[in-house]
C-alpha cells in the first residue's frame, strides 16, 4: 500500500506552477518585461566587461599584498560565477513577472521588528542596506515619474497589487535581485560594495529611460494613454552601458577610461612576471651583438604571411618556429641580425600560452578546438595591435573567442558536423579572419555583432522548446503524483477484500480515470474529490452480503444515486461507452441478486406467524421480480480477491525503482548533487566510447527527477536525486565550467607565472 508521504506531496504540485503563470499575462506586458530582460542583460554583461578593469585599478592603489589578494581573488570569482550571476538576475525578473496574476496563499505575515532583532544585524548587512537605500534614493530622486506612471498601468492589467518598491522593475526589487545573484560570491564587503556602485553605474542609471520606453509599450496598448511623462534625460555615460532597449551588439565604443595608463600597466604587470622568469623558468633571449628588432608594422607583415598560409591541423604547426624560420630568410637577405622586439616578444609568449590552455581545456569539444585553434595568428595581430586586449574583458576579440567557446558548450563530438548549423557558423568566421583580417580590429567587431544575432536565433529556439519541456515534465509530475493519490485510495478500500470482479474492474479501470481527472483538476481537498471516494465507497458497500431488512432499505435508497452518480463520473471521464454499459448491465444483475437474498428469510417461520404477518411480509417483498437474463448474469458473476497493490500507469510507462543503496544526508555524492544548479551543464560518460553533454534544464521537487537537455532544449535524460549521487560516486559526471574561455585562459597562464615566480624565489 502507498505511503502517506507519497500523499502528502501532491499538495504541493501547484506551487512549482510557477512558469505557466506568465502565459496568464497581457500581451503588453509580457512585451514590456522582455524589452527591460534585454536592457538589463545587456547592462550586466557591460558591468562584468568593466568589473575588471575597476577592481585591477584600485588593486594597483592598495597599500598592502593582503588588501591587494583580496581584490585579484574578487576579480577571480567575479569571472567565474558571472554567468551564473547573470541567469539568477534575469530569472528573478522573469519569476517575478510570473507571479503579478498569482495570488499568494498562506505566506506568512511579516514579525515586528523588535530592538533585539535589530541589534542582531551584522555591520556588514547594515553598510550593504545603507549603499542599496543610498541607490534607490537617487533613482527615485530622477525618475519617480515614470516608474509611478509604469506602477499605475501595471496596476490595470495584473492582479497583485503593486507599488514603486514591490514593482518587478522597480530600483529597490533590482537592486534585491542583484544581491541575491551575488549570494555566491565569497568577497568582503569592501569589496562587495564596490559590485554594487558598479551595478549602480551600469545598470541603475538608465533606469529612467528603461521606464519611460516602457510606459510607451504600454501606451501603444492603450493602457492609461492620459498618463503624461516628461521625456527622459539622456545618460551622459558611454554607450557601452547598453542605455537603449534597441541597443545593437555590434556597439563597441569604449569609455575613453580604457586607454588610460592603468591599462597599461596591467599588460606591464605580465611584462615583468616574463621578465623575472625569464633566464630561469623561460628562456632568456639570446640575441647577437648585431641585432636591430624589427618594428611592429613588420611583425605585422610576416604574421599575415603566416596566416595566409596557416595548416588546417593546429597542432602540425609551430608558430614561434616558422616565425624564427621568416626572420632567418630576412636576416640572411639583408645581411642583418632581425629579431623581434622584445614587448613583441612578450605578446607572442603570452597568446601562446593562452592557446595552449584553450587547447587543453577539457570543456571545449575537441572539433572547436581545431577551429579556435586555427584563430591564434589572427589573435596575436590583435594583441600586437592593441595591448589592452589582455585587460579589457569587452575588448571584441576577446567577447568573440568567449561567445564561440559559450556556444560550443553544448555540442558534442558525435553531431554530424556537416549539417551542424553552429559548426559551419563558426568554421565561416575563422575561414573570414583568416581570409580577411589584415590590420583593422574592427572585423572582430562585425564577425561579434553577427555571430551574437546568430547565437541569439538559436538561444531563442532552445529556450522556447526547453520552456516546453520544463512544462510538459511538470505537467508529468503532476499527473504520476496523482496517480499514486488515486492508487492509494484504490488500495486503500480494495486490498484484502474479496469482491465481484466486475467492481473490482470497475474501479481500477474506469472509476480509476474519474478519479484521477479530479485529482489534477480540483486537487484532493476539494468537495469533488471527497463525493468521487464516496461514490467508490457506496458501490464498493453495495455489493457486499447484507441479512438484515435495515441495510435492504438503506440500498434501495442508495442504488438510483449510486447509479447516476457513476454515469456521470464516467461520462465525464469519456470511458467508452460500450464498456460502460456492459459494466451497469452486470451491476444491475448484483443489485437485483443482493436484494433477493434480503427478501428471503434465513430460517423457517412458525405457521401461526405467517399468517399473523403476513401483511408484513408482503409489503417487505421487493416488487421486482428477476429476468432470467440478469438472474443468469448474477450467477455468473466471480469473485475475486484483491491480494496485490493496484499500481496505475500511463500507456507506455514503466515505474522505475530507486536504486538500492543507503547514503548519509551528509554524504559528498548528494552534496555534489544537491550542488547541481538549474542551467549547469555536465558531461556523463556513458560507456568507455560515448559521451553525453546536457544541461540540467529543471528540479522537478514533487517527483524528485532531474531533467537534462541538450544545446537544442530537447529532454535527453531523467535522472533521481540518487541516481545522480551515484552517477557522481563512479565519476560518471563530469561538470563542465561554463566560466569565460579567454578569461579562463589569462587567469591560468597568470597563476602559473607567478607560481613559476614563487618556487624560483625560494
């Protein structure tokens, strides 16, 4: 028999039905919160592109090697966790728009704050209130208008009521929305309230014009057209901010900040790492007597030779040595030692150990790395051309390599590479740069602002048909939840007992639908659930033996509302019709017979008493004599005794057992498990040959499944919170770190420098 917990989890299957509200909302608004999505992503990824070039300038002011560490480990984790950041941040807006038509049931009401709770608040909780209170207050200062105008409207087509701290876009939920991304970082608070002027600057100051196109969508819609907004200032600030809704990704322009000398001196910080290791952990440079370092204009020159003539194979080819080989010919024909200079040099040492990483790292399917590979020559003319591209996280070269390895997350080795839309997408901005690039950076520009159009295509795609596939899993959840609701009940009456066959199929497979369409759409707490049990109840007692002449009027009551109410339940349930009437056809026969049994007396009566009572008996006599038919049928009828639990299942279902096995609450696999985020993407190794990468699209908490899918959003495995923790014991899965390629790469060569630095200082 079913569990009570098993029960107890059905109640809560609504609650996850948190995405399907959004289908609830007006058109204008669902317009709205994706015009606002776009302009916040984009302000974010502006802010994370800065973060780094904020947090190394005020490193290179700190007045000690602690205060300094502190900031580089910022700058560490910032750049790992910015993705996740950035998809906790846009599903908080999401979430929060799904729930405007929601009503909230049950929450529970807020305590008094009292000055023994107050005095519990950490001085860091109390600084990061303060800056966020600081924030909020200069917004409002500029742009209450607006946001009470977009308030009102949205007031007009959403259930809940709202107003300028509650509403979804408002500075004071953003400003929560980003805290909560941030959870995860372990920084200090001087430096997290250095993120949060960062977010401030990037995000928060075009709120005003946020609003305003806002109003203007909902305007179009007719929605409070009277409501008049003076038109927003313009930010001063550079156009890298993303201020626009219409913001275009082929927009580069750099606040004139990125060419100051702190860019500078972060290439020169890696110049004098080289330098100090160089003559002990690297070569040192060994160059004649004679040697005139040729320019870099001329390095540029013999790069584009190479380029042009660069293998399909990367790791058949030595760039420094067919660089050395060039300079070789040069010197012989001119009779002079030419050599590269020596920052030229640093340039080629660090692309190169940046490409070694990238092609090592094991996140990146194997076909991209010869295609990414292929971009190295391209890449180092980039850097000769402009060093800040080792700084300058939303330098396009840069943005470009990260968006390629972030697409290729996906993809595995096994797709046909022929007719892979992304592959050949990608194989045609290599074959561009490698054709095409000569001097002018500004290709990168063009090849980002497509291939973003083109990734931004197929992102849509796959979200859309993983929405789907998140919905249809909880719509699945749902219904097996209801089904062990109904097979409880079912077991709960039948086993053990011994009845006629006919009722027993009855109700595992007619009454058993009744139940379960009432179980999904009214819930188990409603009076609809509660008559459906009580029809089971009434048929199940009205085929019973009964002797005495009280249970023969109690059924003579019961049986043309037990028979109405069971046409109705299945006529509601479209059963089959003639089933159904083959099924009352047998059921009439168990009435029919269950009453003549009552009419006849258990032992004989003395002659005297019936004469005496004979009136008595006549009028106890049922007035329904027995067809031979139904007579027949009743006899006819088998018993059968209910000894094994009811199980229901779909067509094509099987019902998967959970593993054996017994770990700790505390055990590393389930932490490991329990770890997994929503959007992560893993590798499993399903035999010794193949490989299967997904991501883990949705928790289905009722059911406990785990659903993965592919780049495309297709469902491609389902796993239990248990079978995952033992997929993690046999290092079976394998997380992929969805972390920024190139940012990645610069972080690695930089921790081996100075590793390098360390160990020959000892």
């Amino acid at each position: 028999m079913r569990t009570d917990a098993k029960v107890v989890h059905l109640k809560a299957a609504p609650e996850q039905k948190q995405t399907s509200a959004a289908g609830r909302l007006p058109v204008a608004l669902i317009s709205v919160r994706d015009k606002a999505a776009q302009q916040l992503r984009l302000a974010l990824q502006t802010l994370f592109d800065n973060a780094d070039d904020s947090l190394f300038e005020i490193a290179d002011r700190a007045t000690s090697n602690a205060e300094q560490n502190a900031f580089f480990e910022a700058m560490r984790d910032l750049r790992m966790k910015r993705r996740g950041i950035e998809r906790s941040f846009l599903q908080q807006v999401f979430e929060s728009f799904s729930k405007l038509n929601q009503y909230e049931i049950g929450k529970p009401a807020p305590q008094e704050a009292s000055f023994e709770s107050l005095a519990l608040v950490q001085n860091d909780e109390l600084e990061e209130s303060v800056a966020i209170d600081t924030m909020v207050a200069k917004v409002m200062s500029r742009a209450s208008q607006p946001l009470s105008h977009l308030t009102t409207r949205m007031n007009v087509l959403v259930s809940k009521k709202l107003d300028d701290k509650n509403t979804p876009l408002g500075p004071q939920q953003l400003c929560q929305y980003f805290l909560e991304a941030c959870r995860s970082l372990g920084v200090e608070i001087k430096v997290k309230l250095i993120i949060l002027k960062l977010f401030e600057r990037y995000v928060l100051t075009d709120l005003e014009q946020l609003y305003a196109e806002a109003n203007q969508v909902l305007v179009a819609a007719n929605v409070l057209p009277e409501l008049q907004s003076a038109q927003p200032r313009r930010s001063s600030r550079p156009a890298t901010s993303g201020n626009s809704l219409s913001r275009s990704g082929a927009e580069f322009s750099e606040p004139s900040s990125y060419v100051d000398s702190g860019v500078q001196e972060a290439f020169g910080s890696l110049q004098a790492l080289l330098s100090e290791l160089r003559g002990s952990a690297l070569p040192a440079r060994n160059l004649p007597s004679d040697a005139i370092p040729i320019s870099s204009n001329d390095l540029m020159r013999l790069l584009s030779h190479l380029q042009s003539r660069a293998p399909l194979q990367v790791d058949e080819f030595d760039l420094q040595g067919q660089l050395e080989q060039l300079l070789h010919r040069v010197s012989t024909r001119s009779g002079k030692s030419r050599v590269v200079g020596e920052v030229d040099e640093d340039v080629i040492n660090l692309v190169s150990m940046l490409f070694e990483f990238i092609l090592d790292d094991r996140t990146l399917p194997d076909s991209f790395k010869a295609l990414i590979g292929r971009l190295q020559i391209p890449v180092l003319k980039v850097a000769v051309l402009d060093k800040t591209f080792f700084s300058r996280g939303s330098h396009p070269a840069r943005r470009l390599l990260n968006e390629i390895a972030s697409a290729a997350m996906g993809w595995a080795d096994q797709d046909e590479v022929q007719r892979d839309s992304l592959y050949q997408k990608i194989e045609q901005i290599v074959a561009r740069l490698l054709n095409d690039f000569v001097d002018d950076p500004a290709i990168f520009s063009e090849l980002l602002a497509d291939f973003l159009a083109f990734t931004g295509d197929e992102r849509r795609r796959s979200e859309l048909l993983e929405q789907r596939t998140r919905d249809a899993e909880e719509g699945r959840a749902r219904a097996e939840m209801a089904r062990q609701e109904v097979e409880h009940a079912l077991n709960q009456r039948l086993l053990g007992k011994t009845l006629p066959e006919v009722v027993v199929r009855l109700l595992q497979e007619a009454w058993s639908k009744v139940l379960l369409l009432t179980c999904l759409k009214h819930g188990t707490q409603s009076e609809q659930w509660q008559a459906a049990l009580a029809t089971m109840d009434d048929l199940i007692w009205s085929v019973a033996p009964h002797e005495d002449l009280e249970s023969r009027a109690q059924l003579l009551e019961l049986v043309p509302s037990l028979l109405k109410n069971l046409r109705e339940g299945l006529v509601s349930a479209a059963f089959d019709p003639f089933s159904t009437s083959d099924f009352f056809t047998r059921l009439e026969a168990l009435h029919v017979q269950t009453l003549q049994q009552l009419n006849q007396p258990t032992k004989p009566a003395p002659a005297g008493e019936l004469l005496d009572h004979s009136d008595t008996a006549a009028e106890q006599k049922l007035e329904l004599p027995p067809r031979e038919d139904i007579a027949n049928e009743a006899a006819s009828q088998a018993m059968v005794e209910v000894n094994e639990e009811i199980v229901l299942l779909a067509p094509g279902e099987t019902r998967e057992h959970e593993p054996e096995i017994n770990l700790d609450d505390n055990d590393e696999a389930l932490t490991q498990v329990d770890n997994l985020r929503v959007g992560s993407w893993v590798e499993f190794q399903e035999d010794e040959e193949h490989k299967l990468r997904c991501k883990l699209a949705a928790v289905i908490k009722p059911t406990g499944k785990y659903i993965f899918v592919n780049r495309t959003g297709m469902k491609v495995l389902e796993k239990t919170r248990m079978g995952l923790a033992i997929e993690f014991r046999r290092d079976a899965i394998r997380l992929l770190n969805d972390a920024l390629l190139f940012d990645r790469a610069l972080e690695s060569v930089i921790g081996n420098l100075r590793s390098l630095k360390n160990n020959n200082g000892r």
